[in-house]
C-alpha cells in the first residue's frame, strides 16, 4: 500500500467514522424526521468504513503507532455496530458502496496491474 498512500487513507477512513459516529448519536437522539435521515447518513458512512477499513488493517506498511490507530479505529467500527441503523438504510447503503466500488473499477481497471492468479 506504501506508506503515503496508507497515512491518506487511514485519515480519509478516520474521517468517515467519525461522520457515522456523529449521525449515529444524531439518529439515536432525535425524533423524526431527522432520525431517519441520520440513519441514512450513518448507514452510509459506516459502509464506506467498513469497505476500507480491512486494507488499513492487513497492511504491512504500519508504523507502531499507525497499527494502534487503525486497531482504535477498527474497535470505534465494532462499537457502532452496537445500535446499527434500520436494515433498509443499512441495505441501500452497502448497494451504494458496491455500485461505487464498481464502477471505480471500471474507470480505473486499464490503470491497474493484473491480478496474480
């Protein structure tokens, strides 16, 4: 992964789960129709979190401290997942994460080394 690269997206990831931290206590503790909307947004975030963040934490390219922080963060991730969001926000959101992943496939797969097979 190299460690710019690893340093950038270990702040982006950090950045998405405090985002789906806040709209979950937002969610948590408001009535409707904000509740549903924080839903959607936390549902959102933490799906995107959870698509990156098992490449921050299989990466060899960790410092020490690197390594506690993205263990923090994955903890952070287990947490949420405590009072996860309704199953139809929580649905909507991995098929977001799933058609972006894809198409960012699509634009980038000639960019992109052959996988080793």
């Amino acid at each position: 992964m190299g460690s710019e690269r690893c340093i950038r997206d270990s702040q982006g990831t950090y950045s998405h789960l405090a985002l789906a931290a806040f709209h979950q206590r937002r969610a948590l503790l408001t009535g409707r129709p904000d509740r549903e909307w924080a839903w959607a947004q936390h549902a959102r975030y933490h799906a995107q979190v959870g698509a990156a963040l098992p490449a921050l934490v299989g990466s060899p390219d960790l410092t020490p401290r690197g390594r506690r922080f993205v263990d923090e963060m994955a903890a952070t991730y287990e947490r949420l997942a405590e009072h996860p969001a309704p199953r139809g926000h929580t649905a909507r959101a991995q098929a977001y994460v799933k058609a972006a992943r894809a198409l960012w496939r699509q634009r980038h797969a000639p960019a992109l080394p052959p996988p080793n097979e």
